[in-house]
C-alpha cells in the first residue's frame, strides 16, 4: 500500500512530521510523500533530525503540492522526486492574501445577508483551521441555521473544507475569487518542479469546477509538459478513477494516487485507507516511474 498525498503542520494539516511517520508505520505503508502547500519544510526537519527516519520502514518521496492556476481556476500540481533544497518556491505572502481574500468575502456575506461573528472571523497563518479564508469562511456560514435558505438559493452546497472548491474557486458563485494575479500558472509550475529534478502531476482532477472536467484534463495532458496525473483519490468515484487511468494510458502518461490526509481539517479521511476504507493503492500504480527518482 502506498499513499502519495498528505499534509503535516507545515501547510495545513495539523500532524507533525513525526506523527505522520508513526501513523505511516503503523499502518504498513510502503512508500509515502509528504505533500505539503508550497512547503518542504518537512524535508529539512527530516535532514535535521535523522531519528525521525527511523521512525518510519517505508520508502519516502521528496514531494510537494504547489498552488497554480488553469482557465483563471485554482488547481494544484504535485511534485514528487524534487531536490528540496534547490526547489525554487515562488515567495507570496500567504497571510497578507488570505486576509484580503477573507476581507472581500466578509463584504460577499454582507451583500448576500449572511451571518457570522467578527471575533472568530480571521486569519492566524500559525492556526491550521485559521490559515485559508476559505476554511474561515465555510465554518462560519455553517454555524448558523439562518444562513441555510440564503445558501440554498446560491446553491453548490458544501462543508467546511470544500467551501475552497465549491465557491471560493467557481466563477459562478458570488464568492469567487480570481487568484491568478497572486499563484502561478499550470505551466511554470511543472517548470520549477521539473527544474527541481522532479515529476509533476495533475493533483485531484475531478474535483476542480470546471463545467466539462473530463474535458479540461484532456487538454492538460495533451498541451502541458505534465508527466503524469492523481488517478486514485479520496473523492473520486470509481467511473472518475477508471477515467483517470484510461487518459494517462492514452497520453502515455504516469499514474499517482493518495489520500489527501490532513489530520482533523479532514478529519474523516484517514493516512492509507481514505474514507471508510475506501483506499488501498497499491505499489503496482507507480511502478513505471518510482525507480527514475531519488528516495529522501
């Protein structure tokens, strides 16, 4: 079993790098990649500490999960493979654009008539269920029954964590929000994982919003220099997982898989196995490409 997509205290997960290795061992993973938001963090905690290694028998790929942009869409790319310390991370200021982004949809919720409370309403970068408005503002909205009937009438429903795909990402929701002014596009992200000594992969196809999604994914393979795509994910059925497979056959693409953990941000998927077991990715998925990279 493998599981290359997960999430520590350096992004937005709330395990620490040594609880994630423990949890690995423990459920006999046999490789895994920590995958953190524009973060390789983990990696110099493990280059600093080697005991933590110890704590894990399995095989680690150097990884991360980089925010880009595609069709004025949020997306992301996984990198795995990459040199950690020569990896070029584009610098953003994540607080100062999560505030202005918390700030414009606090204005949407005035608009809409929405409630919410100002003493919780904010933006802690070091509070992992504070550091993403969209986080912020979907525990918010869900706090109060009377916010319901006004969101029924947006429609898309949605829980705390995927107010970010849902609406802060769909351009027909009200509280969209373009970002391609503030993250990379598609393209340059490859570049600077492939400049890394990595591979990029399209991370969770399916569950962007895009209107023809099998559509969008197509033309990524077919006009980026992606190697490869997330086939088995959390959240996909098993139609989007067999979709996913055929395309990278037919573009002649790499397969990944991965469950996305975050801890308790997440707190019904677990490191492995998903949500109710509904994972168990096996070695085999990775075999054409795992032996082209370096381990950590």
């Amino acid at each position: 079993m493998i599981d290359l997509h997960m999430h520590t205290k350096y992004s937005d997960g709330s395990d620490s790098v040594e609880e994630i290795l423990k949890k690995a061992e423990n459920k006999k993973i046999e490789v895994i990649s920590i995958t953190d938001h524009d973060s390789v963090n983990a990696y110099y905690e493990l280059d600093e500490n080697p005991k933590l290694k110890e704590l894990y028998s399995g095989k680690i790929i150097t990884g991360i999960e980089m925010m880009s942009s595609y069709r004025g869409v949020s997306i992301e790319v996984l990198g795995y493979g990459i040199d950690y310390k020569n990896i070029k991370i584009p610098k953003i200021d994540i607080e100062e654009i999560q505030k202005n982004i918390l700030e414009n949809m606090k204005q949407v919720s005035k608009k809409l008539g929405l409630k919410y409370n100002e003493e919780t309403y904010y933006i802690d970068i070091n509070n992992s269920v504070k550091q993403y408005a969209s986080v912020v503002m979907g525990t918010e909205l869900l706090k109060y029954d009377e916010n319901k009937q006004i969101l029924r009438k947006i429609g898309n429903e949605f829980e705390t964590t995927t107010f970010f795909r849902v609406h802060q990402s769909n351009k027909k929701s009200p509280f969209y929000v373009d970002l391609t002014d503030y993250i990379t596009d598609i393209n340059k992200a490859i570049s600077i994982i492939h400049d890394a000594g990595g591979l990029a992969f399209l991370a969770h196809g399916y569950i962007y919003p895009f209107q023809n999604k099998d559509e969008v994914i197509e033309e990524i393979l077919n006009t980026t220099e992606i190697d490869g795509i997330e086939c088995i994910y959390t959240n996909f059925s098993e139609n989007e997982r067999k979709k996913a497979c055929n395309l990278c056959k037919k573009y002649n693409k790499y397969m990944s898989g991965g469950t996305d953990y975050h801890g308790i941000l997440k707190f019904d998927i677990e490191l492995g196995s998903g949500r109710n077991n509904n994972m168990n990715i096996q070695k085999e998925l990775i075999g054409d490409w795992i032996s082209k990279l370096m381990f950590f």
